[in-house]
C-alpha cells in the first residue's frame, strides 16, 4: 500500500499568542530582510535636496520603511539616491561612489535633473545619472513631490525582494555565465 500526499485542507494564522514556525526558502528570507533594511547614501546637488529632506520629517516619515538613516559612507549604504543635477565633472565622482558601495546595491534618480538632465540642456550637464551608473527606479518632477518618492521606495522595496534590482541580475547573469563555461 503506497501513502497517499494530502493538501492541507485549512490554514491556521498565529495571532501571536501561539508558538510555531514558518518554512521560506533563504532567497525568499534575505529579500524580505534586505526590503526592510535600505540604507541610504544621498548624492545631493541641487534644489531637490530640500524634497528629499522633507521626506525623512515627521509627515512622510520615511522611517516606515526601513530607510531613515542616511549613511554618509559609500561602504556603509546599499541605495544611493541621486538628488538634483549631476554634471558632467560631477559624473567621475558619482561613479567612483557607486564603485565603492557594498553589493548588492540600488540606485534612485530623484527628480528630473538627475534622470535625464532637467532644463539644464548645456554643455556641461549630464543628460541623467544612468549616463555614469544603472538606476533602478526614476523619479519624475521639477522637484518630485514626497509622495512621488515614498512610491518608488516602495517599488525600489519589492524590486530588492523579488531580486530584480540591476545589481541582483548581473549577480545572477555572472553565476550563470560561471557554470555554463565549467560545463
């Protein structure tokens, strides 16, 4: 006689008073712990440093989120925020900070400066920040507002769960490049 699998027919939700546990897989685990643990290294230039200020104030609180401390050491943070203009001496500086974060890391254009340039169409603007260094997630406006920025944390905080920031996929893109030339 072969023992039949069953599905469970009910699920029991702890309301916190019970002991249990969960099963996850660790990807599964480290994505959510990374999600809620982004610290922040503001490259702050121009205008839209005042936006992004406020969004650490008690209003927005982006301390909700798991972003609140900014760190002002490259080694220290895993998300750089690009905020304002970035000119074209500024793009050197820009790249060797992202060289020097810790991976995985993330990237946010904040405003529109940072994203393709802004107004400043001239010889000595940078016609965005994804010139220089990836971006995961832009944010539009002349400056955004602090609702514009909450939303793309939030989507930057699903993208590191899910695994499909660009410093996860060339992670990914790497190993499977290694075990396909062992092979």
């Amino acid at each position: 006689m072969t023992a039949q699998l069953t599905k469970p027919t009910h699920q029991v939700v702890l309301d916190g008073n019970e002991t249990g546990f969960a099963t996850t897989r660790l990807d599964a685990l480290l994505g959510w712990a990374r999600k809620y643990s982004l610290f922040a290294y503001p490259f702050v230039t121009a205008c839209c440093g005042m936006e992004f200020m406020s969004v650490a104030g008690p209003k927005y609180d982006i301390a909700r989120f798991g972003a609140e401390f900014p760190r002002f050491s490259p080694r220290q943070s895993d998300l750089l925020m690009v905020v304002g203009t970035v000119t074209e001496k500024q793009g050197p500086a820009l790249k060797r900070v992202f060289d020097q974060m810790a991976e995985p890391k993330w990237v946010i254009a904040f405003g529109v400066c940072a994203s393709t340039g802004g107004f400043y169409q001239n010889y000595s603007a940078m016609p965005g920040c994804d010139q220089v260094i990836p971006v995961d997630v832009y944010i539009p406006g002349c400056p955004p507002r602090p609702e514009q920025v909450l939303d793309a944390l939030i989507m930057l905080m699903d993208r590191v769960q899910n695994g499909r920031g660009h410093s996860q996929l060339r992670t990914k893109r790497e190993q499977l490049i290694a075990t396909s030339s062992e092979e």
